[in-house]
C-alpha cells in the first residue's frame, strides 16, 4: 500500500515521521506500535503484548526501545517459536541447538518462573544459552527484581552489568548489551533495588518508525468495498 | 476499584446483581449514563473547587477562520482548550475517521499556550492524525457543525430573534465531535503522566474538560457568525435554550474493542455502578427528600425519553419500550409504599419482573440520582492502574486456572464455537485506515488477521489445550509449551479478580450487534440521545442540559 504524505485519514501519526526527521513518541505509542510491529514479525498476541512492554518500559528510562526491538524483529521473524524458546530448568536454561533466544519470550518466561524453582532465586546464578539483543531483558529483569527483591547482574564472556536501577547504570546496561548476541548468566542477591528513575525520552529515527511500521502493517487487512461501506453512517452527516 | 471494595461480607453484598446478570450484550446494550459518569463527576468537581474559566483570545475572522483559548484554572493548575475554526466547503465535510478536514479542531494545552506554542499547534492541530502534537498536550479533538441547526442559529440570532426551540430540540448540539484522542495519541502526554492529578485521577476527565470547553466555543461561534451577518441587530442565544445545547458526537467501531481490551478498567466502572445500586437498595427506609428526589429524576427521564429520537429499526422498538416502562413506573412510584422495609430494594425487585431492560437500566439511574451523599464517592474508583495485572502469574497451576475457568468463563465455554452462525464475524484492523472493522468470514478476505476481541473463542481454545496438561503443572509450563494463550490466560487471571472484566457473550456471532458495546461504554461518558445510524455506528450527545462554564459558579448543576 502507499501512505500519501498528507493523508489525514488514519489512525496513527507515526506514518508522517519522515526521512532524516525523529520524533519523541508517547509510550502509549511506543507500547502500541512496538506491539503490533511484534504481531506482525510472527510473535503470538500474548507475546507481541510483551515486546510492547519492554520497548515502552526502555523508553520511559531513556532507552531506545523500538530500535532495539527492531533490529531484533528484523532477525528473528519467520524463525518458528521451537527456534526462540529455551528449555528451562533449575540453573540452567538452553537455547536450542544452534540457535540464540529471543530475548521477549526470554524475558517473559523468566517471569513466569520467578516463583518457581527453575527462576531466578537469590543467592544463586542461572545460565543461559544465547541470547538475541539482550538488551531486551532489562525491563523483565528489573520487574522480576523489583518484585521479589533481588539484585541481578547480566555476566557474559567479556562483560558484566549491574542492574540496580540507577539510571546511570541503566544506561551503562543497555550500551554495553546493545546489540550483542552472547551467551549470559543472570545472577542474584538479596536486596532492594532503587527505582529505576525516568529518563530523557529518546527520539526514535523516522527509519526505525517507518521499518516498525512496515511490521505492524502485515496485522492489517486490505480494504473491501463491503468494509469500508459498513464502516461509517448508512445516512448523510452534511444534516 | 480493587475486589476488597467491593467485599462479600459487606451489607450490600445481597442487593448486588452477579455479572452473569449485568454482563451480557442486550443489557449492556440498554446502559443510561448516571450521576457516577464521567461528565457528571468532572461537573461535580469543578462546581466544588470553584474552577475558573474564561476565554482570554478570540481572533476569529468574517469566515469564521481564526482560533481562540478557553482557560481553566483550578488550584495551581491551567489547562486551555486552543480551538481552530475553520471554513469548511460543505463537499468536505463527514464524520468518518476518513475525513480530511473539519469545521473546528482542537487541543487541551497543559497550562497556558504562549503565541509559540499556538503557532505550533496551528501547524498541527488542524491536520489532526497527519500532525504531532506534544506532551504539553493532552487531547486533540475536532467537530463538524450541525449544517441546518448551525445556519438556522446562525441566521435567527443575525436578525435579532431567537432560534425555534423545537429546531434545537430536535437536533440537540451545533457541533458534533467525530474524534476526542487522549492518553498519548499523536505524541500527546500519556495518561500515566497525569493520572496522579487529582482533577485528572478519574477515567476521561481531559476528554470531557476538552468537550465541556468545545460546547461553550459552539455557541460563541454562531454568536460571532450571527454579529459578522446581522451587525448590530444580532442577539446573543437566549440563555436557557443556550443549556438545551450540548456537543453531538459521532462514533463507530473504533470505540467498541475498548471496552474488551481493558478488561481491569470495564470492571472497575461496572463494580461502582452495582455497588451504588446496592447501596440504595440495601436501605431500611426512604427519606422524604429521597421520594422527591426520585420524582423529580423520573420526571426528568420521562421528558428525556419523550425527546430521543431515532429512526433506526434497531433503536425505534427499544424506545418505544422505554417511554412504555416509563409511564408504567411513574404510576407505580406515586403509589409506592416507601414506609416498607426496604422500599428500595422492593421497588427494584419490582422493575425487574415488570419492565423490559431499557426500564431496569433507567431505573437504575434513576435510583441514584437521589442519593449523591450515598454513592458520589464510588465516582473515585473507576480508574484503574493496568500495570500490575499484566504479569502472569506463572506458578498458578493448571488447576487453579481450570476453577476459574469454571468459575467465570462458564457462559464462553457453553459456546459451540462449530457453528457458522457462531463464528460468522471476525475483528480486524483496515489496512487502508487502521481503524477496527468487523468483517464476514464466510464472505470476506482477512480472517487469518484476526484480531483477539473474541475472548469467549480464546478462552474455549485454551479449555482445550489445559484439558491435556497435567493438573499440577505450572502454567508457564503451559505457556512455553502454548506462546498462542498468552494473551488470554492474562485475561482468565484478571478475572479471578475483577468479575466484571467479561462482556459475557459471543462477540463474533452473526447476531451481535456492535452498537450494544458502544452504548455501555458510552453512558459511562454520560451520553445520551443514542441514535444509532447502523448497527455499527451512533450518534449522542454530551452536556445537554449541563451548565456552561459561566454558570457553573453559580451553582447551577444537572
């Protein structure tokens, strides 16, 4: 389909963000569009909700999300779910044979297990096979910390980062995972993390919007004279 | 509102209705909005803390073309509707999402716009979805004029006269509304940004400030159209035909998947209407004040039914029931013994064996309208903070969610779901729009788009795959196994806390009619005169006989 520069008839600004131009999206935005995008690269609903959260979440602490989540979009559609998924159990977590996880159903599986014995527990470690844009776990990390009271570090081969929800150490977290495909394990100790504070909102490239865009469109159906003649009044609105 | 409001050892708890009772499409579908709406409760507040509003620019030219801003200042805060009016061809003007430009666009201006800003938003605003506006803006709205009531105003005050009342009657608002976009559209401020302000705590106060504000620029548009054609023989609009005015409001399917995607915020406006009619049942004994007050609501709903009007063959029979259950009660209450134990409650019972649904809702309203000191406060709890319900519960086992399967979604898995009549409609979203559109599977392309509003249908796949996991096992076993019931077992677990969270019917049935969704959502703004255009798409109206903002200090209140 085509979206004329000045068509004013759709639900969502985002399409008129254009070439060289960025703007600052509402997260409300950011959630929506992101989710959609997600749906639209394969994730099922439940999950495409997740990848909406984390990029909204990055957002709101200065992180950009969305272009996260793209890069990340953009590798894995088409791959099957057996493909991203890990195989969980206590300590241990694999990615399949060969592949790396995604790091949305990563990190909401984690926090599906965070009560269970396979999840992250204080004053243990739990491996973790490779995982695509890691970045992508903070915002299922810092929920799982948040609620059971815990402080987790992210160690892979060459790196290691805190997440104590300092916003400076936020940052520190997603520069050094960003983009990154590595194996990681998560580790954990009792402790109150700080709230993660807001940060400044980034403004997202009007390519990283055009791309997400492109994905979330593949959710939409194509227009038929019987749709859009059921759509509006049956009568006249110049009354 | 969390379930420990709404608790079973409470003394309402027997004169609640269960959601099986209220949560089904033809009652839902007969809602009247009450005193808890949310234009009510906004009017009630800005009468109690003695807001302030005046209109400090007016620069609208002979056209009609220029904008003005209306400021509202409360405690310390300011909030401006900036309005732009335009000059519309009338080849142009539509209601539907697919029009391109309007007779009046708008914003909702957190504070006070300097001339920078207007220049911004002047850049923007008018362009509606093809504009960004910023976090310093909290709705963008526009409104189409109502052509015959607008140039029959218009022309009438001009030459010094008053408009023909049964004119404005008919019609009820010069201007009607065919968008009002909030919580973070088009880069305005998200609603978690203002949710903490105690003006704003309360679900869609800055779309109805934002509507409240559009009434009063209608009617200082034709006064201003009237001056540029009659000069100094033009009048102002009478002031007590100015208050049967309000602001008319077109809407469609956009609005109808709310309701469904925000299972947490549908329970909570549900759980604070029953409550309130549980608390006015559960009474021992009816004050005088309280029989006058309920005399004067039924008076006032009498009137109301008696000047809604509809043509459409949906709405006409339904009607005809209402101003029927109407006369009934009014000759029921005039002989009512309201010295009975639990006169209320008695009365109630009643309705519900004699009138038809439209009667029982009205009467609802009715009811609470006597009794503010009674139920005004459940107006603070129908917000609601989504947030902590969407994470899953992983460790629920399988059991556990099986019982609240059982428990709450019995009348989802009663559906056959084999059926064509049962699955011959399917949610999608248009390519060419992006707005929510229902479609016919057995004739129409895009099923496999689907979008998941019917959670009846969800809830029955996940019955079946739970049917092979072990009793014991976690659910997010089931859901490393299963990614497809994400979406859905997020839902079951929210309604184990939140009974009201389902529209309990099938809501892609060949029977299902979409308007039923956006009346209940609609009375909850406070709409009335619903007049559905199709099955699919509605006029109402907002503000009828609400005071403008300068009566609002003199204590004038619907």
């Amino acid at each position: 389909m085509t979206i004329a520069p000045h068509d004013q008839t759709r639900g969502d600004s985002t399409p008129y963000i254009e070439d060289g131009l960025s703007a600052s999206l509402s997260r409300n935005e950011v959630a929506s569009l992101c989710m959609k995008a997600a749906r639209g690269a394969g994730m099922s609903w439940g999950l495409a909700e997740e990848a909406g959260f984390a990029a909204a979440w990055l957002v709101q602490h200065g992180i950009n999300g969305p272009s996260h989540l793209y890069a990340h979009l953009d590798q894995a559609q088409g791959r099957p779910w057996g493909d991203l998924c890990p195989t969980v159990s206590p300590g241990a977590w694999e990615a399949p044979a060969g592949r790396a996880l995604c790091p949305i159903a990563l990190g909401a599986t984690l926090c599906d297990y965070a009560e269970l014995p396979e999840g992250i527990k204080a004053g243990s470690s739990l491996e973790i096979g490779k995982v695509d844009h890691p970045v992508l776990l903070i915002p299922f990390l810092a929920v799982i910390a948040a609620s059971n009271d815990l402080l987790i570090d992210i160690v892979w081969t060459g790196g290691m980062v805190s997440l104590g929800g300092r916003s400076d150490t936020l940052m520190h977290a997603a520069h050094a995972l960003a983009g990154q495909q590595v194996p990681i394990t998560l580790t954990a100790r009792s402790g109150k993390p700080q709230v993660a504070t807001p940060g400044k909102v980034p403004k997202i490239s009007a390519e990283i919007i055009a791309a997400l865009n492109t994905l979330a469109m593949r959710t939409t159906v194509p227009s038929s004279e019987s749709s859009r003649a059921g759509a509006g009044s049956t009568t006249t609105d110049n009354d | 509102m969390s379930q420990s409001a709404h608790d079973a050892t409470s003394q309402t708890a027997p004169f609640r209705r269960p959601a099986s009772e209220v949560m089904h499409l033809d009652r839902i579908g007969c809602s009247h909005p009450t005193r808890l709406s949310f234009l009510r409760s906004m009017l009630r507040r800005l009468h109690r803390e003695n807001w302030k509003v005046d209109r400090p620019v007016w620069e609208v030219d002979a056209t009609g073309s220029g904008h003005a801003v209306y400021r509202t200042r409360c405690g310390d805060r300011t909030y401006s509707l900036v309005a732009f009016a335009h000059d519309l061809p009338e080849d142009m003007r539509s209601d539907r999402v697919i029009a391109t430009a309007w007779d009046a666009t708008f914003t909702l201006f957190d504070g006070e716009p300097t001339q920078a800003d207007i220049v911004r938003l002047r850049d923007n605003v008018p362009l509606q979805e093809a504009g960004r506006i910023t976090t310093r803006e909290l709705t963008l709205a526009r409104a189409n004029r109502s052509v015959r009531l607008f140039h029959h105003v218009v022309g009438a005050l001009s030459q010094g006269l008053q408009p023909d009342p049964a004119e404005i009657a008919d019609i009820g608002y010069l201007m009607r509304t065919t968008a009002v976009y909030g919580s973070g559209k088009f880069g305005a401020a998200d609603r978690s940004e203002i949710a903490d302000r105690p003006e704003l705590a309360a679900p869609f106060q800055v779309e109805m400030l934002t509507v409240w504000l559009i009434r009063a620029f209608t009617v200082d548009i034709v006064e201003h159209m009237a001056v540029v054609k009659g000069g100094d023989r033009a009048v102002r609009l009478d002031r007590d035909l100015r208050r049967t005015l309000g602001v008319g409001n077109s809407t469609g399917l956009g609005m109808a998947p709310f309701i469904v995607r925000h299972p947490v915020l549908l329970n909570n406006w549900m759980i604070a209407r029953e409550e309130a009619l549980a608390r006015v049942r559960a009474q021992s004994g009816a004050t005088q004040p309280a029989v006058a007050g309920l005399r004067v609501a039924l008076d006032a709903a009498i009137e109301n039914a008696r000047v809604w009007t509809s043509q459409h063959p949906l709405q006409v029979p339904k009607l005809a029931a209402l101003r029927d259950d109407l006369r009934m009660l009014s000759d029921t209450v005039d002989t009512w013994d309201f010295g009975q134990p639990l006169p209320w409650d008695a009365l109630w019972r009643w309705s519900v064996d004699v009138l038809s649904l439209e009667g029982q809702e009205a009467l609802l309203s009715i009811m609470l309208e006597p009794h503010g000191d009674l139920v005004d406060d459940l107006a603070d709890c129908m917000s609601a903070d989504e947030a902590p319900s969407f994470r899953i519960d992983g460790a629920m086992c399988v059991r556990d969610l099986r019982t609240i399967l059982k428990q709450n979604y019995s009348w989802a898995l009663s559906i056959d779901f084999t059926t064509p009549e049962n699955i011959a409609r399917f949610w999608y979203v248009s390519e060419e729009k992006l707005e929510p559109r229902l479609g016919e599977r057995a004739t129409e392309e895009g099923a496999t788009l689907e979008q998941p509003l019917c959670i009846a249908r969800l809830v029955a796949e996940l019955d079946e795959t739970l049917q092979e996991r072990d009793e014991d096992e976690p659910v997010a076993a089931v859901l490393l196994a299963h990614p497809e019931h994400r979406y859905v077992m997020r839902r079951v677990q929210i309604a184990q806390n939140h009974p009201f969270a389902e529209v309990q019917d099938n809501l892609i049935s060949a029977d299902m009619l979409p308007i039923d969704l956006l009346r209940c959502k609609l009375s909850f703004f406070g709409a009335t005169r619903f007049d559905p255009r199709s099955d699919r798409w509605v006029r109402i109206n907002l503000f009828q006989g609400a005071p403008f903002p300068d009566e609002i200090e003199q204590g004038y209140l619907p």
